[in-house]
C-alpha cells in the first residue's frame, strides 16, 4: 500500500470489552465500513491524541481530512503534538461525537508527496473555507491510515460496537 492508495477493505469484528458489556460473539448488527467514512469524511473536528517522552497523554483537537483512506492534518513542527510525534508516532484520533463513536489507531507518517498535498489543499478548503499552510516550512502534515478503527453508536451500544482491522503498512522501524 502506498501513500496515495487506500487501504484494502477492512476485517469487520468485535471490539474486545468486559463480559458485563454485552458484546455479542457474532458480528450480527456490526457497523459497515461505509458508516465510518460517512463520519470521518463529516466530522469537523478530531481529537488527536499523542504521548509526551515522558508518557504522558496529550490531546488536542484539530481540524483534518479523510483522503483516500486515511487522516490529515496539519500542525506547526514545534507544536507538543508534533513534538510527540516525532519521538513517538502512535496516534489515536477520535471523533467528536460521543454518540457516534469514531476510533482510529495506528503510526502518523509525515505527508509530503506534491500531489498528495494539492489534493488534501483543495479537499480543506472545501471543507473549512481556509487555506491551511500546507507548505509552509513551519508545518508539518501528517497522515493516519488506521490499522485498527472502532465504532458504535450510543442509542444501540452493545449491538452496533464494531472493530475493523486494516492492513498494517510498514512502520518506520521496519
């Protein structure tokens, strides 16, 4: 998978939670994939969430893209979250609504591909109405394809608690 692919269709299952949740064992009444898309191509804002070095949590909102199966957003290089990033970049972002629960995990990767920046420049000016300085030095833009996404919504928790598991693109250690 590269950069500007999007991921292949993700495994649907189960979120692993308690006994006492109530998750069912079969994947009867999960989420579709498509669910997820609506809300993160929707959402106006995501909740990123980093480990300082010292490892302790760090969250911030921001504003951000889905694109071609992934998450982007951008962030000044000196930032905390981008600070975080650098030495760590596990990431977990979250939707805003709480009752449409939206999940990401998995390695935010700097996005620097000149057509991958033209597109994701058109799509935030779509959507927010302001040109982001995508290509600006003092930025950085990063890119989230989950390996791992969780949703479901409040009013039919436990029925709708879904997980997708996603192919991994290789890690920078890798």
């Amino acid at each position: 998978m590269t950069a500007n692919s999007p991921p292949s269709r993700p495994q649907r299952g189960r979120p692993r939670m308690p006994r006492s949740y109530g998750i069912s064992k079969t994947t009867s009444g999960t989420l579709g994939w498509d669910w997820a898309v609506e809300r993160l191509e929707g959402a106006r804002t995501y909740w990123i969430c980093t480990t300082r070095p010292d490892g302790r949590p760090h969250v911030m909102p921001v504003w951000a893209v889905w694109l071609d199966g992934a998450v982007y957003f951008a962030t000044g290089r000196t930032t905390r979250k981008a600070r975080n990033l650098v030495a760590d970049p596990r990431i977990a972002v979250h939707l805003e609504s709480g009752d449409e629960v939206g999940i990401l995990e998995g390695i935010a990767r700097e996005a620097s591909d000149d057509a991958e920046l033209t597109e994701l420049l058109e799509r935030y000016q779509q959507k927010y109405g302001v040109e982001p300085p995508l290509r600006d030095p003092a930025t950085t833009v990063y890119r989230l394809a989950p390996e791992v996404a969780f949703g479901w919504r409040e009013k039919d928790f436990p029925t709708s608690a879904t997980r997708w598991l996603f192919e991994r693109e290789p890690r920078p250690e890798e």
